[in-house]
C-alpha cells in the first residue's frame, strides 16, 4: 500500500479548517493515554498538531496508536476538529484544533533517542555532536539553521544588488606559507606533491581584480589546521570581499551599508553607521586590545606618569622596566567581596600577571596599597579616574602587553559580572592603523595579517630602517568584542610586494618559487584594490546572542578537530598511502 502523502505540514491548520479531512506526516513527539483515547503531538520542522485516536471513530488506527513510541515517523489521515472549548493550546498556532485520526501509517520505528528532543534539556556537547542528526531535530538547532539559511540568502542579495558578482575560488591550491596552517591533500596523479586546502580565497580574489572583476563576493569555506576555541573551526564560511579602484573608507563602507541592511531585515534592528573608528594604538590605550566591547564604558586609564618618583616599589620597579601602571574604575564595585577580588587576582596569575591592586573609594580609600602611596599620589589616582564614593579602582602594573592583558580581561569579565552590558545591543567598531609586521619568537618579522597587506604610503620610507613601526592599511571589524571581520588594502605593484617578502625572510628564490605566479600577474595591469573577510560563522552567532559558533554550524569539529559522529579523522588502508606514495611513522 502507498504510504498517505501529506495535504499540511504540522503548523498549518486552523479552526477555520474544521471539517476538512487532512494527511499529516511527521515524528511522534509524545504520546499520552487517557481511557480510551490515545493523543500524539505530530511534529515536523514546522510544528506541532494534536492527533487523536478514539476507538470508535479511528477503528484499527486507534489500536495501532498504543504501539507508537517517542520519535517514530507516522502518516495519519483524518478530520480537523475544534478542540473542546477549555481545552486550546495558546503556546502553539494549531492549539485551537486537532485532528481526529481515521487511519494511521506507521513510516519508520525508531530506537530509544540517547537524549530527549527538547529545548529545555541539552545533554553533554560530546552526545550532541555524536548523535548531531538528532541534535538537529530540537527547535533552538532549527532556528539556528533557518536563521543562518536567510542571512546568506540577504548577504547574497544585498550584494548582488550593490553591483557585486559571486564566483568561486578553488579550494585546492599551492601550498604557500600564510598565517594559518594548512590541511593538505596528496595528489595521486603526481605521488609526493601536496595541494593544500585554502586558508581563505586570498590570493585568488586579488587575481580577479588582475582580470577586471571589479567587485566581488564569494560565501567561501576556508579550512585552517590551528587551535580551537569556542569561536574558531578548522573549516568555517567567510563572506568574502574585494574591490578594484577603492581606498580605506570604501571598503568599510560597503561593510557598514551591508550590516546595516541585513540587520534590519532580518533582526528588525537599526544599526547607526558609520560605525566608531580606532586606531590600533588607540584601541589598546583604552581597551586594553584590539578587539574592544564598546557596549560599555570602564576605559582604561594610564597612570604612569603619577608614579616616575613614587616610593611604591611596584609600581617604580614596573615602570624603570619600560612597563606601565594603568588602571581600570569600576563604577560602584566598591561592593565586591574580598573573595572576589581574590578569584580575579588567581585569574591573573595564571595568565602570567604578578597580582591585582585595588583601591575602594569610601570615605577614606581603603586599599592594602593605600598605605605606601602618598597623599598626592591617591589624590592623582582618584582625579585621573573621576572615581566617585563607591567605585573600585584595579591597577596593574607590569610590562605594557601584561598591563594591557590584564586589564582588558578585567574589564570584560567585570562587566558581565555587574551586569553593565545590555545584551540585546549590537555595538559595532572599526579597528585601524594595525603594525603592518610583528616579532615572531626568535626576533624575526611575520605580516600581522597577510603578507599582500599594503603598508601606508606615510611609513614606505622606514619600511626596510624600522618595520615594527610601519602601520597597514588594514582594519579589523569589531563587533560587541568579538573579531568578526578582516581587511585590508592590497600591495599592487610587484616590487613593493618583493620589498616585503624580503623583509619576511624569504630569498628571491623562494618567493619566486611559492608566489611567482603571483608577483608575475601583479606585473600586467593590477588595479589598486582591498577588501575584507567577515566570518559567517561568528556573525551568525552573534546575532543569534549565542556563545559557540557550533551552534550554527550543522557538523561542526570538537576541540580536538574530530568529527564525534562519523570518526574522522581516521587511518586510510595502507595501499590507498603507497598509490599516494605517502608512509607515516605513526
Ligand atoms: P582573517 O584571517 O582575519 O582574514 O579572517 C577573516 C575573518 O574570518 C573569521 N575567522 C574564523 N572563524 C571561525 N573559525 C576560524 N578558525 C576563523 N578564522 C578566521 C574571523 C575573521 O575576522 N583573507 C583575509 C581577509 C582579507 O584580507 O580580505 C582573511 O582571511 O571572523
């Protein structure tokens, strides 16, 4: 026999359908017993709808209904009837009917779920991933992925709309040294050589500007073999950007007229642009980073200067050290306990802090410190901060990136705590004028971003004299003190681009055998051009006020980048390496 094709999805009918006879699939979210009758909540991606089987109206159906378990998917004929009144379901748009069951499929059984399909109960993220196609059966999960599945679809339109074309770039590419690790995959037709899979479409959405693309977008997979946090994914969606003829402000206004579109449709929210800009050194003046939360205030407040003289051996020490003595005030947290002041100075410590000072101010400030600091020195303090009666003063003194660490942590983590964050707020900032090199461990430079980031024109003359110092044309997109975007101006002129291969160590042998294709293509008409990456992923779960981005991605990696539910990676048959010519030691 056919098995009963639906004529509604579970969300569909209403009173005003009574008396129809309908067809519903869909899975058994419950079943509940009551004397004679047997009800079934039918779900499916769109609802519920109460079923009812009666023995005198639903005859063989009725007895078949007291095999059904949680999760079986059924088909169910029958007549939509308006529930007895008292009896409504508010929560639900079917609550008003339900359907009285004339025959009844039963489609597939189903084993007993390892956990329970509910929003109110999520079991360990282990079992979750595991059993990920039954994770995805909850509403949150569908939410998210419906939610992810409309902001590609308005990231896709607002950027057609704006005269931009998507194309795709290859994900097997030649493995080039970058920021990133890359996953590599052997090429059985050449044993012994590698692609590598791409870190981001880089290099190849600069060769589309080469060819007169123009403006170009892609949703691209990027796949990078680095550590795992709860916002970082070994592969994850980037919206990718590039643009010919444009300087700074235009890629950051594309940016800002794109988030504001796409929040207002699909949030409802008026973002305000253009969004705050900060330099780098800016940035980590008042924040601490280069990724500050601006939905709140608790600026840091350097206090250096108070101290060159100061008798207090801590803070004179730090500073003849080259460091710094900074300081954060925390708005009425001159309440907090002594124990938890002692559980942030721990948290310090362990990130390599030597301690946490505080200073309450009350009628007179009290402080383990307040006694080796003179009269002038507090009086400093207290002005520099605009400290009121109530507020709790943090110092930290130390070397500038420790002093910095610290406090911007503090800063955060205080904030959650006294609750100063509105969290249905979306506080967008641009961070700008980043160095265009840092030193790696052994004192040698590696590009901050990318090496095909374009220095400012202002700093070209101490390029090769002070490269430390020579800032990028990059920026950072910012959102409520998570890196959401990245960007840059490109170097378009081939040899600029050698200048700074050279400077990254690399000989004129090596970068012409790894990016020679590159440098040749920059030398036959590259326009000017920039651009910028937002991470989907990121952008998806901050909309969405969650935590992880694993929750909008459908089969995301655990921290250890495994799949829990298939196993990968996993060991491949010994003949399937030699065809490859590949042997492992391990
Ligand atoms: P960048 O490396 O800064 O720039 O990446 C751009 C944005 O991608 C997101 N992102 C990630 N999201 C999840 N998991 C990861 N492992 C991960 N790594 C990065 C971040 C980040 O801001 N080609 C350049 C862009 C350009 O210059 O145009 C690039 O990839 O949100």
């Amino acid at each position: 026999m056919a098995w009963l094709k639906r004529t509604h999805n579970c969300a569909q009918l209403r009173a005003s359908d009574e008396g129809r006879e309908v067809v519903l699939n869909g899975w058994v979210d419950s079943r509940r017993d009551h004397g004679n009758l047997v009800f079934v909540d039918l779900r499916d991606l769109f609802g519920k709808t109460q079923i009812v089987f009666s023995p005198d109206r639903s005859g063989e159906a009725h007895k078949l209904a007291q095999e059904l378990k949680s999760e079986y998917v059924i088909a169910i004929k029958g007549i939509v009837k308006r529930r007895l009144p008292g009896k409504e379901n508010k929560e639900i748009p079917t609550g008003e009917i339900e359907v009285h069951a004339t025959q009844l499929q039963i489609l597939s059984e189903a084993k007993t779920l390892p956990f329970e399909i509910t929003n109110n109960h999520f079991p360990s993220e282990e079992l979750r991933l595991r059993y990920r196609y039954l994770d995805m059966r909850r509403k949150f999960m569908q939410k998210n992925f419906l939610f992810r599945h409309r902001l590609l679809q308005e990231i896709r339109a607002h950027f057609t709309s704006s005269g931009f074309m998507e194309i795709e770039t290859p994900y097997m590419i030649k493995n080039t040294p970058g920021g990133a690790r890359n996953f590599l995959v052997p090429s059985r037709s050449q044993p012994g050589t590698f692609f590598a899979l791409a870190e981001s479409p880089q290099i190849f959405k600069q060769l589309f500007m080469i060819s007169g693309f123009d403006k170009y977008f892609q949703i691209a997979r990027c796949f990078r073999d680095e550590d795992l946090r709860a916002d970082r994914q070994p592969e994850f969606t980037q919206l990718d950007i590039e643009m010919s003829f444009v300087d700074e402000d235009d890629v950051m206004e594309t940016v800002e007229d794109a988030m504001k579109e796409i929040f207002k449709r699909l949030l409802k929210i008026d973002i305000i642009t253009p969004f705050e800009k900060l330099s780098y050194e800016e940035s980590l003046k008042s924040y601490g980073t280069d990724k500050p939360d601006i939905r709140f205030g608790m600026k840091l407040v350097e206090l250096t200067d108070l101290f060159y003289q100061s008798s207090f051996n801590i803070f004179r020490c730090a500073i003849d050290e080259g460091g710094m003595v900074k300081c954060i005030n925390v708005p009425d947290g001159a309440r907090l306990s002594r124990a938890q002041l002692d559980q942030y100075e721990k948290d310090l410590l362990k990130m390599g802090a030597k301690g946490l000072l505080w200073l309450k101010i009350q009628e007179k400030p009290s402080s383990p410190i307040a006694k080796y600091l003179s009269e002038k020195e507090l009086q400093g303090i207290i002005t520099k901060t605009g400290a009121q009666k109530g507020d709790l003063i943090l110092i930290s003194a130390g070397s500038r990136d420790l002093v910095n660490l610290s406090l911007s942590f503090l800063r955060e983590n205080l904030a959650k705590s006294l609750g100063l964050i509105n969290q249905k707020e979306f506080k967008f900032c641009w961070v700008k004028d980043f160095p265009l090199f840092e030193e790696g461990k052994e004192g040698e430079l590696l590009s901050r971003h990318h090496p095909f980031t374009s220095p400012r024109d202002e700093d070209l003359e101490i390029l090769e004299q002070n490269p430390l110092k020579v800032r990028a044309k990059a920026y950072d997109l910012i959102l409520n003190g998570v890196e959401i975007g990245g960007g840059s101006i490109r170097i378009h002129k081939s040899e600029l681009q050698k200048r700074i291969f050279r400077l990254l160590g690399f000989s004129e042998q090596e970068f012409s055998s790894k990016f020679g294709f590159f440098l040749e293509a920059l030398q036959y008409g590259a326009p000017p051009h920039g651009g910028i990456a937002l991470g989907l992923d990121r952008l998806a779960m901050l909309m969405l006020g969650l935590d992880s981005i694993r929750d909008v991605i459908p089969f995301p990696k655990t921290q250890t980048a495994s799949c829990l539910l298939s196993g990968a990676p996993t060991r491949v048959p010994k003949e399937h390496l030699e065809e490859l010519g590949i042997k492992t030691n391990t």
